[in-house]
C-alpha cells in the first residue's frame, strides 16, 4: 500500500515509540483537532506513550522535552509550523547549550512542518533551518525522502535533541522508496544513474526540506544521458572535508548545489565554498527573493530546471 | 521542631555565612576569573528546603545558586575551586557559578536566563508523574523571573497537568540594580496562583521552625494530591550599597553581581533584625541579639 508523507511519518513515530517503557508526544492538536493533518493519528493508542495536547506555550514546550530528557524520558514535540519554533529559541540555544555535552539521558525530537505551500503570508513561511542549525547546534534533518526519513529515525535514537523539518508541500504526496539508493553517509542519502560511458559525471547535491527540483534536474539530465548522483542532505550541518560524503562529491566532474531554505546563512554556501577552493566546477542556487517574502506570495522555488540543465550542458 | 534539627539548621545558616563572607573576600581579592551572584541573605531559604528535600526530589535553579549548593552539601573548597575553574571544582571546573549544577544532590539543571529553569522544570515534574516516583520538582525563581512569560507559561501548563512542583519565588525585590517600584507594578502573586488553580503561600522573617512546617506540609500535599504550588519568600539579599551620582544625590542599591565591596565590619553583610536569617535565629543558641 502507498503511503503518503503523512502517513510514512506517523508510522515511524508509532513504531518508535512504542519500543519506550515510558515516554510522551506533546504539541498542540495533535491528538484533537485537524491532528496536524493526520500526522498525529492514532498517536494516543500507543501503549506507555502519553500523547498530550498542550497549551499554547511553545517556550515551555520546548523546556518541557528538556526536562523529559534529563529525566530519561523520551519525547516528541509535534509542531504544526516551522516558526512557531521561534518562541522556543531560547530553551533550543541556551538549555540545549548547557545540556547538550552528555546530560540529556533520552532522545528529545522537535518535528516541525515547514510552510512552503505559498500564500500563507510572510510570518508564517518560515523555511530556515540552516539557522536553527547553526544556533542550537543540534543534529538538524530534512524528512525529503522516504530514506531521509528512515535514517533521521535511526540517527535520533541517540540521546539529546534532534530538529527534524518537513515540507507541507509533500505531506501528501506519496513516499515511495526510491529505485536508485546507492550509499548511506552520516549526513546525505546518495542516488545515482551512473553509468560508464565516458560522459561528465554530475552531482546535484539538494539542501532543504524540498527536493523537488533537484530530482528534476537528476531526472533531465538522466534522460539526456548524463551519469548524474543525486545527493540528497539528511543531516544539516557542516561537511567535513575529510568526511566519506566530501570525498564522495568531490569525484564529480561538475557539481550542483541546489537550496531550497530561506536562511541568510547557508551551510551550502560553505560546502560549495570548499568545493571550489578544492578546484571543482561549481554552479550554486540559493532563493535570492527575500524581498518578495514580507508580503503574500505564492513563495514559488525560483529556480528554472531547464535553464539549470542548459547551463550543465553548455558547460560539458 | 525536634531541637537537634533546630540548631543543626541554625549553625548551618552561620556556616553557610561564613563561606560567603570568606568567598566575598577572595573575590575582592580577585581569586575568581568568572562572575559569582553571592546570596548572602538568602541561607535560610536554601536550608530548610534542603531539610524537607526527599531522595526522589528534584532541583533546579538560577544564577543565585550558592546558598543552595552550600546547603545541599558543596563544601567551600568545591565551590572555590569550581569558582577557579579547577578540575577538582564541584562540577570539575566546566561549569563555573551561574550554571553550576549538582546532580548528586538532586540539582540537575541551572539557567542564568530569566524562568529559563521554569519550563525544564514542568518536564521534570512531568517524568515524575508519569513513572509515579512520588518526588516533587523545587524550582527557584524571583522577582524578576515571575515578570517573564515564562512563569505564566509555566504556572498554567503545571496546573493543567496537575504536576509535583513547587515554584520557589526569592522575592528580595530588586532586579539587577532595580527595585520592583523602579520597575513595574506590584504582582498579587496569590491572587495570580488563585486564577490558575494554583496553591500559594508566603514566608518571611527567617524563622526556621515556620519555614520547616510550611515547606513540610507543601511537600506532602504536592506528593498527595499532584497540585502545583507556588512559594513566595521574602529575602533581603544583604550587602547593599550606595552609588554616587553626583555631588549632592546617592542611590541605594541592594543587588550585587560579584563581590561586596564596602568595609566588612559596616558593610550590611550582618545586619541586626530579622532580615538576616542569622539574627533571626540566634535566639537558638541562647546568645544576646543587642
């Protein structure tokens, strides 16, 4: 049976939680309600698991799962809104700070939907995690794929807290596994049409919680023939030089990086950075509409998929 | 009260004193690269919470911690070094002063940041109910804290929970170098705690034997009936000093971040009411108090 974003989510959630002896999934509607567009159903039949509906208080949510944590109980705060979680930066950056060298005894995840479904107004659009990344120090992942989603499971096992985002675009559109998985590194899932036919071979390395338009770009330059990896990041952070995933990227001829975040930061902006000090052939898209983003819009990707696969093949 | 606990808690309160006073002193002797709140004032608080305080109960506090880590059992040794950033330090010299924890003794989390504590601690409460441990969360704040959101977040969220907690509010009324009046209006904490449901009572004046039998029978009714309480207690955080604006005007201000600095022996480290938790229970060793 065909699982949407939705549906392959809350399942992960169920099957984690219930291996606790105790633990709690709080977060406003999520066992009422719309319950979150059905990520929270069936939350509350999980057994040891408290699902809990809570005040409109995300500062002391996010303390709540800190205290959970330091208490060894494991926990999950499910939010409706990506921004929301900005009410919660001081718990997130300055308890996560003092805490986070060993004293957190249980995974504490905050699951946030990113609201990139467009006319939604400007405060409600927010889509920075590389931010949230950078403040709180803490392992940042973008549910974009259904193995993104089985390996941010996994890693969040560990204790500590874990900042796990998802697109509301996707939420209901099907997550089937890919056909193409070739490596898992600690930070990115690498698909590949590789093929060994003298031709350039082409990274395109997607960052954000949509990978729409890179698997669009993978896809054209597929059918054109191209080896082409698809490198999609689970895990926002800084890519180490020395790392399996650097040197893997780094055996490309030509490398694209495609962000589909909103930050003013970007650690994309780091690892193209480094790939060009290394002498690779880098074209680097980053959304550059800021201005657009203080009113209403339709908070479309900027990015055009032909003139980005033009540019490729002029280049090769 | 049992005399022997009495006056084990009175000589406690002079020790606890003495520490500060000797730890005031190598700060003004610049011993210490980091900032220490001192709580000279405040022992009687920290004491007698230390008494009703069970194995299972947790404690989480602030930036002023230590009269706490005094009478949770921190020897001035531990503190110094810790102060020193030593090794052999109470949290091995990584922690300091504002955010010295304790884990061994129940203290699990320290925030600098205004109610930060306020909100970890309704998790810790929460992991308490849900496993039924029979333990209650004390979580200090002040005056200034109560004015952050975060303490009306807090307070609600405890009380829709029904969650073992005590809110401790150190009322010593002044917030950096302001007073409450310089500040904001007064805050009916009582009635605030009526409106949400909550449990609240008041302490003043240092009395030992009332303190013990209000925190005792808090303890039990949280441990009994889930219900969140708050605590306001008066302090008087002694070492007050004046600050020259010009020529002809000084203002008092009774709030310090590092060392006191005026003449020890009229310095208002001691001072002669029952302000001071020292005075207040000098009667327990039958000396004078003129």
């Amino acid at each position: 049976m065909e699982l949407t974003f939705t549906q392959y989510i809350n399942s992960k959630i169920r099957q984690k939680f219930s291996g606790y002896e105790h633990s709690v999934i709080f977060g406003q509607n999520i066992v009422s309600g719309s319950r979150i567009s059905g990520l929270g159903a069936g939350l509350d039949q999980i057994d040891n698991c408290v699902a809990l509906n809570t005040t409109n208080s995300e500062n002391s949510l996010m303390g709540l799962g800190f205290g959970l944590a330091l208490s060894e109980t494991p926990s999950l705060f499910l939010m409706k809104q990506h921004d929301f979680a900005l009410l919660g930066l001081d718990q997130l950056t300055n308890t996560h700070n003092v805490l986070r060298n060993g004293r957190l005894m249980a995974p504490f995840i905050v699951l946030m939907v990113v609201v990139d479904s467009g006319f939604e107004g400007p405060q409600a659009s927010l889509s920075s995690l590389d931010e949230f990344a950078s403040l709180t120090r803490a392992p940042t992942y973008f549910l974009s794929s259904k193995e993104n989603i089985d390996k941010a499971f996994e890693l969040s096992n560990e204790p500590g807290l874990h900042l796990m985002a998802l697109s509301q675009k996707n939420m209901k559109s099907i997550c089937i596994p890919s056909q193409e998985v070739v490596i898992e590194c600690d930070e990115a899932i690498i698909y590949s049409h590789l093929l060994n036919d003298g031709k350039a071979k082409i990274a395109v390395v997607s960052f954000g919680v949509d990978i729409l338009v890179a698997r669009k770009i993978t896809a054209e330059l597929s059918e054109k023939h191209y080896s082409v990896s698809l490198i999609n990041i689970t895990k926002l952070t800084k890519i180490n030089l020395t790392s399996e995933l650097f040197s893997r990227i780094i055996n490309h001829d030509k490398i694209v990086v495609i962000d589909s975040g909103k930050s003013e930061i970007h650690f994309s902006t780091d690892l193209a950075y480094n790939l060009k000090a290394c002498g690779k052939d880098i074209d680097l898209y980053q959304r550059h509409s800021s201005q657009n983003w203080s009113v209403v819009t339709d908070d479309a990707i900027e990015f055009d998929v032909k003139s980005v696969v033009q540019k490729i093949m002029k280049g090769n | 009260m049992n005399p022997s606990v009495e006056s084990k808690l009175a000589k406690k309160i002079k020790v606890m004193r003495e520490i500060q006073v000797s730890i005031n002193k190598k700060m003004l002797e610049g011993q210490f690269p980091i900032p220490i709140h001192l709580a000279i004032g405040h022992e009687a608080v920290s004491a007698c919470i230390a008494e009703v305080f069970a194995p299972q109960d947790k404690l989480l506090l602030t930036h002023r911690n230590i009269h706490f880590h005094l009478a949770f059992g921190a020897t001035e040794e531990q503190l110094t070094n810790e102060y020193m950033l030593k090794p052999s330090g109470l949290a091995s010299g990584k922690l300091g002063s504002m955010n010295l924890m304790n884990p061994q003794a129940g203290n699990i989390y320290t925030s600098n940041i205004l109610g930060n504590n306020l909100s970890v601690a309704l998790g810790v409460a929460f992991s308490i109910k849900i496993k039924k441990q029979d333990g209650v969360v004390w979580v200090i704040t002040g005056d200034g804290a109560i004015e952050e959101g975060a303490f009306y977040e807090a307070v609600l969220f405890a009380s829709s929970l029904r969650l073992p907690i005590i809110f401790v509010v150190e009322n010593n009324g002044w917030s950096l170098g302001t007073s409450i009046s310089e500040r904001r209006a007064q805050i009916d904490l009582c009635k605030f705690a009526g409106s949400m449901n909550v449990e609240f009572q008041t302490l003043k004046d240092n009395d030992i034997n009332d303190y013990l039998n209000v925190m005792s029978k808090i303890r039990e009714i949280v441990v009994a009936t889930n219900q969140p309480h708050i605590l306001e207690i008066e302090v008087h955080s002694l070492g007050g000093f004046y600050v020259a604006e010009d020529q002809d005007s000084k203002r008092y201000i009774n709030y310090h971040a590092g060392a006191i600095k005026t003449d020890p022996d009229k310095n208002g480290i001691f001072e002669k009411n029952n302000t001071d938790p020292v005075f207040a229970n000098l009667k327990i060793f039958n000396v004078g108090t003129s």
